[in-house]
C-alpha cells in the first residue's frame, strides 16, 4: 500500500468503458451507471481504509472486525491535533467522497452519450466481455497478493481488493466460530497448584508502544539502550536479577487491548471481533486463574476515561481507571497522567490497602503513546502528591498540531517519550528492591511503522524480581540483563499466559512428586 500505486493504470477502465459504449444511453444505462458508481466508490473506500490501516498498523483493514476503530480513530485525532481541526479533516474526507461520486455519475454519464453504430456497440460489448472474464481470472489467481509485478507493466486489476474484503470477511466469521471452540478448551482451568511458586507481588507492566525499534533502530537505539544498560547495572548493585527476550505482538501502531488480551487469555486476538469472542467465551484469564490462586487482583488503567464494562469478566477484583488515581494535574494532551504518578498511585491504592493476600497487578502506561507531547521529567517521588507538580511540563513545548506537521519531530518525540517511561519504570523496580515484586515488563506493540521504521511486531519483555524466581525463566531463551541477545527468538504473546502458569507452578499440597 503506496502512493505510487496511483500510477497504475487499471485494467478494469477498459471494461466500464466498453460496458458503457456497448450500452448507450436510455434506462439500462442510468441503472448501469448507478452500479458502476457504486461498485467503484466501495472499491475506493476500501482501498482508502487499506492504506490508513496500513499506515497506523501495518496490515489491512477487516470489515468485520474494524469499523469500530473509526471512533477511536476519531478521539484520537482530536487528542492529537484538536477538536477543529479533527473535525474539519472528518468534514474534508466525507466532501472529498462526495465529490469522487459525483465525478463518476459526470463521467460515466459521459461515456454513456458517446456516439456508436450498432456494430461498434457489438464489438464494444464483446470487448467488455473479453476483458471481464481476464479480469475475474486474475483476481481468482491473485487475490490477496498485491506484492506481485502487474502482469501487464504499470498496469494492475486493482478492484480485486473488494473480492479480497468479501474473501477476508468470510474468513473471520470461520475463525470466530474455530475461536469459540478453542477458547473452550483450557488444561489449566481446573488444574490445582498454579501460581504457588511466587510468594511476593506480582506487577505486569505494559509500556506503550515499547518495540524492538528501540533496540535495533540507531535512531533510538542509541538512546534506549544506554538507558536500559544503566537501569540494569544499578539493579544489579541492589541485588535484583533479570532477563529478558522478544515476545510477538498481534498488532502495530495502536489497538493495545488486543496484546494485553493476547497476553491474559493465551489466545491470538488481532482484532476487534475476536477480542468480542474472547470476552464472550468464558476463558479464564491469567488473571482469573491467579485470583484463584489466593491473588489479589487488580487493573490500574490511567488511560481508561470512558465506561469500561468488559472489564467485569476479565478477572479483576480492583479497577483503577484514570478517574480513581486521583490526579489532579493538567492532562499531557491525549495522555492522561504521567507515568510516575501512576506508580505512585498504584502504590498508595493498592500496595498501600490492606490484602489478605500478595497482588497480581496489571498497569498498562499511557506516557508513551501518541502524540507523545509534551514528554514529562521525573521528579522525585516524594513530591509527587496530587499531580499538580507536573502542570508547567503539560503546558511546556510546542503543541501537537505543531509537531506533527514533522515526521522527524514526531520520531524525536517518540524517542524522548519511551526513554521516560523506561526510566520511570526501572527507578520504580529499584525504589521497592529491598521488598521486590516480580515484575514482567513488556512493550504491548510497535509504533506506527513510519515513526517506528521498523515493521516487525516484536516488542521486548523484560523479568525482574529475585534470582530465585527469575531463574525459572532462562529455559524460554532469554538473555540475563535488560538487553536482549540479538539472536534471541520471539514468543508468541498468546503463548505467555500459558508459560507464566508452567514456570511459576508447582505441584498442588498434598501431590507427591520428586
């Protein structure tokens, strides 16, 4: 999906224009016509929210499973740029499609007047014909295979991505019903003995938009890595261990909730429709299973703003959404709070309330995701009180609008946002290292690829904690250190929830064992 793909010349031109010449004008044509306006408009449109889906997440779009994105999409882009000028683009686009249309009734219309004997009309309908039946032989040999060299060069039958969008929804309805059975299906369901292995608290910490990028991409590499070679030299002098490795993500650029679904379920959910199905399904998350265990479980999610009713079968005892951490300070544009306030809300919520047991937390960041400005510093933490110490960074620095309008300000944003949370993250690890949790660490997707410049889905996991418990991790492949080996192969993320229940269990009380 490039712009350059406007310089194809499409096959099917030929085909509607003989179709219209052989047709003339008089009633059958105005019906023909409306079809042709309608068929090529939807084509367009697809092909507009393939290159936006692209573009953002670096696959393309699933009627089925996307059409909600539009309103997040929306919000988004009014966190980004403001409510004017998110609406005036919303405006541009449906006056844009409205115009397209209207040229293609004015140009059909056109073509339909053209003058004809009727044995041109013939050879003209014969043509279409002809043309038709090469057109529907090359979508059947190519569909879905837009990186093939066009048969003819500089020329393409780009329609055939509205047969590929029927062939995809077809194959998501089937997938739906093969997930239902698979989400039905779990060996840990009642299995006793999970999860016995930890006796302390357990943090997992999602960092958005937190790739490999900044591991391999000089750009941020040469900022990220010093960063986590520092935070691991120091937590190393306090006596904490750690590994880390590459997990998969199913998704890029956006859509967090399916990686921290992915990672809870141990099920693959790529889009909005299984995430539904997963919810549905009766799975028992990670979470489920550790509030069995004798867990307290908790969500501490600054970015949650609006209801968030799903929420009650995902296996939390505790919620904190962004109106329950008790910030009192400006919002970072989109970004709700700064990280650290939300470690230190967490802190005081949950690690400073009474528990009859050790927690099992959930906190997914927010600082990090787009637009990434401004980017706050950390204060210490003792001062952090209400938040309201961070007001003159929420108001620092030029406004999103401004920055966006350079990809390279945007990339700068990027880098300076995932090094704050990455700092924040590890000076956290280390302020509780004399009581340490277990902390597992992970990015939950790439960025946008043209910020990102890097199109894997990779993301970085990282587990911190005692030696004791960090050890049982070195069988996955994962490096000592918070720097993964180069070589080190990705996991699936649907695989983690699975491999957190093998590690960390032992036989139930009572089992004999060796």
């Amino acid at each position: 999906m490039a712009w350059d793909a406007l310089l194809l010349f499409p096959l099917e031109l030929p085909v509607i224009l003989c179709a219209l010449i052989a047709v003339g004008p008089g009633r059958v044509s105005v019906w023909l016509r409306a079809a042709l306006v309608a068929v090529l408009m939807l084509v367009a449109l697809l092909k507009a929210a393939d290159y936006a889906m692209f573009t953002a997440f670096g696959r393309g779009f699933n009627p089925v499973a996307d059409l909600p994105l539009i309103e997040a999409g929306m919000r988004l882009a009014i966190g980004a740029a403001g409510l004017g000028l998110a609406v005036l683009g919303a405006v541009s686009a449906v006056m844009a499609a409205v115009a397209v249309a209207a040229a293609l009734w004015w140009a059909t219309g056109v073509w339909a007047r053209v003058g004809r004997s009727r044995g041109q009309a013939g050879v003209a309908g014969a043509a279409a014909v002809l043309l038709a039946g090469v057109a529907v032989a090359d979508v059947g040999q190519n569909m879905g295979r837009f990186d093939l060299p066009a048969k003819v060069p500089g020329a393409a039958f780009t329609a055939r991505v509205g047969v590929e969008r029927v062939e995809k929804t077809r194959a998501t309805l089937a997938d739906l019903r093969a997930f239902a059975t698979a989400a039905a299906e779990d060996p840990f369901a009642d299995r006793a003995g999970l999860l016995n292995l930890i006796d302390r608290d357990v943090i997992v910490v999602f960092v958005e938009s937190y790739g490999r990028t900044s591991l391999d991409t000089p750009l941020y590499a040469e900022t990220h890595r010093p960063t986590l070679a520092r935070a691991e030299a120091r937590l190393d002098e306090l006596g904490l261990a750690m590994r880390s490795g590459l997990l998969q993500a199913p998704t890029r650029g956006g859509q967090s909730w399916l990686s921290h679904a992915t990672f809870a379920n141990g099920l693959w959910i790529d889009n909005q429709t299984s995430y539904g199905a997963a919810l549905a399904s009766g799975r028992m998350t990670l979470f489920h299973l550790a509030r069995a265990a004798g867990f307290h479980t908790a969500a501490v999610m600054p970015q949650i703003t609006l209801d968030w009713p799903e929420s009650s079968v995902m296996g939390f005892d505790t919620i904190l959404a962004a109106a329950d951490l008790g910030y009192r300070g400006q919002p970072f544009n989109w970004v709700t709070m700064p990280d650290q306030f939300t470690f230190a809300a967490m802190d005081r919520l949950i690690f400073g309330a009474a528990s009859d047991g050790p927690r099992f937390v959930q906190m997914a960041l927010g600082t990090s995701h787009a637009p990434w400005v401004p980017v706050p510093e950390l204060v210490d933490w003792e001062s952090i009180g209400d938040g309201t110490i961070f007001d003159p960074m929420a108001a620092a620095g030029d406004p999103p609008a401004e920055v966006w309008r350079d990809p390279d300000r945007v990339r700068a944003q990027y880098r300076k946002a995932i090094d704050y949370a990455l700092s924040v993250v590890f000076d956290y690890a280390a302020r509780r290292a004399a009581d340490p949790p277990l902390m597992i660490v992970l990015g939950d997707h790439q960025a946008a690829e043209f910020v990102a410049q890097d199109s894997r889905p990779d993301v970085p996991i990282h587990v911190i904690g005692p030696e004791a418990l960090v050890r049982r991790v070195a069988d996955l492949g994962w490096s000592p250190g918070l720097l993964p080996e180069p070589d080190v192969t990705p996991i699936r993320m649907d695989r983690m929830r699975d491999l957190i229940l093998e590690t960390f269990s032992g036989q139930a009380d009572g089992e004999g064992g060796s």
